[in-house]
C-alpha cells in the first residue's frame, strides 16, 4: 500500500525474496503524495511482504524487542501476523485469516452484511437460520460457516473427514457432480436461487483454519 500511496512500482515485493523496493520513509507533505493539506505525512516501513508497516508500528509500541520475556503480537486482519520474541530474537509467519472469517472461501459467501446468514441451527434435523438486520438470506459470513459445519457435524450431516453423508437430509444434495447442502431454497433466498454450502467449500475452509492453527 506504501508503494502505491509513493507511486512506486510494487512489483518487487511478489518475488523472491519478496522485499519492498524501499525500507525507510522520511516525513514527506501531503500534497506532494495527492492528499488535500499540506501537514507532513510519515508512513511506517515495511520489511517483507506480509511484513507491513501496520505490523511494524505495532511492534514498537509493544516494544517486545525490549523485554527478556517471550511475547507473541498478533494482527489479525485480511491476513494474519504473528511475531514472537523478545530482546534476543524475533520470528514471524503470516497466512490468509480474514477471507474465511467473512466467508470469502465460498462462491455464495458474502461479509457480515443485510441478508448474510450469521448463524444456524439444526433442531430435530430441521435447519433454523437467522440473518442479519432478519432480511431474506443472499449469502453466509464467517459466523455462519462456522454455525453451519458445527451443526452439520454435531447431527451426523458431515462426517469427521468433513465429508457430507447423503441421506441424512433432504438438504443434502447433488449439484454439478459434488454433494452441497441448501441451507436457503429458491423460495426462500433473497436473490431467488438455491443458497448452497458445497463440499469443496468446506475443505477450503478447513484449509484455512489448519494455516491461521499452524501458523
């Protein structure tokens, strides 16, 4: 983003070894970067890619390279940070965390907005839904999966390998040769068609929790 705001080309950073084309900013005006006053601007540097000066700042005011205990600092954003350390090392490691937590690992997922389905419940193998601000559901956020694959589990619709196990409701169906579960019909979706969780949703989404737990 630094490299964007300078008008600078940012493609360094997308190859190895990933490393901004610069790493120290000095105070520059506002106006000569296209902002509308004329105070000075200071931008944090970033070190590596997914290294940002969002991390950078934050470290300094936790100031964990000052101190002999251990500490972790975490910034859980888009993607996830995390720094551990003290004054004798520090390690990072980064990873997506934000796209599942606003159910970006599915086509039909959507951010924690009007119509997105932000909790689910299986009551006498019926699924119960809730949206938010209660408009007709248009897609699923994070919470929403996370409800679903709960539930879907705790009744015996998706087995321990996270597969579906057909039969166990009239939701779970075949579509374009993988198994889905409907958790909004036509009649019931805001945008007239079949809201679907499918199979290979869930394993992207297993994915990226196993990378935000290993990290």
């Amino acid at each position: 983003m630094i490299h964007f705001l300078f008008g600078i080309d940012p493609w360094f950073i997308f190859y190895t070894p990933y490393t901004p084309s610069f790493n120290r900013c000095d105070f520059i005006s506002g106006r000569d970067i296209g902002l509308p006053f004329s105070g000075l601007v200071y931008c944090f540097p970033s070190v590596a890619n997914y290294l940002g000066g969002d991390i950078i700042s934050g470290l300094l005011t936790a100031q964990i390279h000052k101190g002999s205990e251990l500490s972790l600092y975490m910034d859980i954003g888009t993607n996830g940070e995390m720094v551990l350390g003290n004054n004798e090392f520090m390690i990072r490691v980064a990873g997506e965390a934000g796209t599942a937590l606003e159910g970006g690992i599915s086509k039909q997922g959507m951010r924690a907005s009007r119509g997105a389905v932000d909790s689910v419940r299986i009551v006498n193998n019926e699924m119960i839904i809730t949206t938010i601000q209660n408009a007709k559901p248009i897609g699923i956020c994070g919470s929403g999966i996370v409800d679903l694959l709960a539930e879907m589990l705790l009744e015996g619709w998706i087995d321990y390998s996270d597969r579906f196990v057909p039969g166990r409701s009239e939701r779970i169906v075949l579509r374009e040769g993988e198994y889905v579960v409907i958790y909004a019909w036509e009649n019931e979706s805001g945008s007239s068609e079949e809201l679907l969780f499918s199979q290979t949703d869930i394993l992207s989404f297993m994915d990226t929790k196993a990378a935000a737990n290993t990290k």
